[in-house]
C-alpha cells in the first residue's frame, strides 16, 4: 500500500507537466482560430496536437526533462492506450468492419513489405542481425512498443534496442510534418488518408497524431488501421524468438499460447468492448459525448509526451547507419503504401 502510494506520488509532477503542455496545445490552437475570427483572417487551423508535441518538443531540445518529471512523462503511452480504449466509443461495430477486406489486406500486404524490405536493408548496410531484426519488427508493427517487446524475446543488446527506438523516433517526428502535407497535395480523402496513416506511420501515437491532424474522420481511420496492426505483434514477436532460439541466442519458447497472450495489446480488447457497449446502445448520447471528450483529454496528455520524450541530441548520437537503414525503408513503404492507397481509393474500394 504505501509502496504503491510512493509510485503514485512519483508520477504526479510529469502528469501535470503532460497536461501543462497539452491544455497550452489545447488553448494556443484556439487562441490563433478566435484571433482569426475577430480580425477576419484566414489562418491556417494547426490542431492542439502538433502544438502539445511541439510545446514537449521545445522543452527537451532546451531545458532537458528535469528528473522528477520523467515517471510521469513515461505515463504518455498509458493514456494513449487509455484514450484509444475511450475513443472506441465513437465506433460502433459496423464502423470496424466497414474497415472491410480491402483494407485489411493492406494492413497485411504493409507488414510483409516491412519484415522485407528492413531485413534486406539492414544486411546491406552491415547492421548487426538483432538490430536488423528490431527494425523490422517496429516498422511492420508498432514502433517503440514493439521494439520493447521483441528485446527481450530474441536477447537484443540494450545498444541495438536503442539505436532501434532513436531511429523510428526521428521518422515518426518528421511523419507529423510531411504527411499531413503530402497528404493534401494528392488531395486525399478523409478515408484514404486514415487509412495510409494507419498503414504507413509506424508509433501508435504518431499515427493519431497525423490521422488527427489531417480530420476528425482520418483520426478516426487511422486508429482503426494502426489497432489492426497491432493486434499482430505476440505472432511477429513469437516468430522473431523462435528464430533465434534455433540460433541458440534467445531462450526457447516453452509456453507459445501465454507468449501470445503476454504480448497481445489489451487495450485493442478494450477498445472492442466499448465499442460493443455502444453498438448494444448500452451509453446514451450524452454519455457517449463525455466519454470521447475523456479521449481527447487522454490524448492531449499523449502528444505532450511524445515531444518529451523526443530528445533530438540524443538521436544525433545514435550513428548514421541505423537512421539511413530505417529513413530508406520507411520513405519507401509510405511510398508504396501511398501509392496503394491510393489504388484502391480511385475504385472507391476504401
């Protein structure tokens, strides 16, 4: 009791730091929009998220994240979790699957395309295998996440997990900027452009972010397609270890169904329940509205992190190697991935 009470004491400073910064996201894109409305010009609508990850950006590029806030900070991927499982609320279980075969045979022709083509490069460019194997596994599925979960699982040295996580870090932050725009210039629908994020962006966090950004409805798409992505991880990371267990340089798998279960990312479970619940017309609208404001809340506190947690010194210090392996296979899958999209967004298939 008092340990864990000790724990909760510890993250209160980086949670009110997170929520500083994402209510100063919040207010700044309404300050510019209300700015806007009285002097009858026409600005550009940036959305709180990219202000809450720049605000977090600006201050760990600066003044560096103080220690007493970093337990807090590293709540971010709590509430991303948690805002997804709340945002479930917006979706009822015909929305899911209007996602349709089309698109998830996307989600499955991506994963492939990254397991490939990051192995290929990273054996050109002379990674180490367990590096290279890290790098494929955060590009096909869920970036930092998944990286984090295979390390332990195939025995990767903490310096190539690093390098790993610095290199999909660095593309996730420009993935924000570029692919909003790029976005636009293919004049994308909300739906092609969800999908795409989903697809191609490879954080969770960055993958809302970017959906965000573009509509409320891409935002929407996005999710689902990255959740769709995720729910693979325990098979990509399960197929990883047994790999290097026949190498002899991980342990060997003796329980594969609790592997699974270890793995699996609850919070798609919970978004599914809550999406059931409103499907069976278990909340009202009311309930519905403050339950998806709750996940905009929860995000808010998500992007703040993403810009603490991203330390540009510390990724400059990484090596060249891993960032050109990761920056020429993830250009190349948007590229692909776009180029797909857009495919089958021509025939209205998405």
């Amino acid at each position: 009791m008092v340990i864990g009470f000790r724990r909760f004491l510890r993250v209160i400073p980086g949670i009110m730091l997170l929520a500083i910064l994402g209510f100063a996201g919040k207010v700044t894109e309404q300050s510019i929009a209300r700015y806007g409305r009285t002097h009858h010009l026409f600005l550009p609508n940036i959305e709180y998220v990219l202000w809450a990850i720049v605000f977090g950006l600006i201050v760990a590029n600066t003044t560096g994240v103080p220690k007493i806030f970093r337990p807090g900070v590293d709540t971010y991927e709590f509430w991303l979790k948690a805002g997804i499982v709340l945002l479930g609320v917006r979706f009822i279980l015909g929305d899911v699957l209007k996602m349709g075969g089309i698109s998830l045979a996307c989600v499955a022709v991506e994963l492939a395309l990254s397991l490939v083509l990051m192995t290929y490069l990273g054996r050109a460019f002379g990674l180490s295998p367990k590096l290279t194997s890290l790098l494929a596994i955060g590009s096909s599925i869920c970036g930092v996440s998944a990286i984090i979960a295979a390390k332990g699982a195939i025995d990767a040295d903490d310096e190539d997990a690093s390098y790993a996580i610095a290199a999909i870090l660095a593309l996730g932050a420009f993935s924000l900027f570029a692919f909003p725009a790029i976005g636009h210039a293919f004049g994308m629908s909300d739906t092609a452009f969800g999908l795409w994020a989903g697809l191609a962006v490879d954080n969770t966090a960055e993958a809302t972010a970017a959906g965000a950004l573009y509509s409320d409805a891409a935002g929407k798409l996005a999710v689902l397609a990255k959740t769709a992505r995720n729910a693979t991880i325990g098979f990509v990371v399960l197929g990883y270890a047994i790999y290097w267990a026949r190498k002899s340089q991980a342990a060997v798998i003796e329980n594969k169904t609790g592997f699974l279960w270890q793995k699996f990312p609850k919070f798609v479970l919970g978004f599914l329940l809550i999406s059931s619940l409103t499907t069976a017309g278990f909340f009202s609208k009311p309930q519905i509205a403050d339950i998806a404001n709750l996940s905009r809340w929860a995000f808010l506190l998500t992007f703040a992190g993403v810009g603490l947690r991203t330390n540009v010194r510390e990724m400059m210090k990484q090596g060249i190697r891993p960032f050109l392996v990761g920056a020429i296979g993830e250009f190349a899958i948007a590229a692909i991935t776009l180029v797909m999209v857009l495919a089958v967004a021509r025939f209205h298939l998405v």
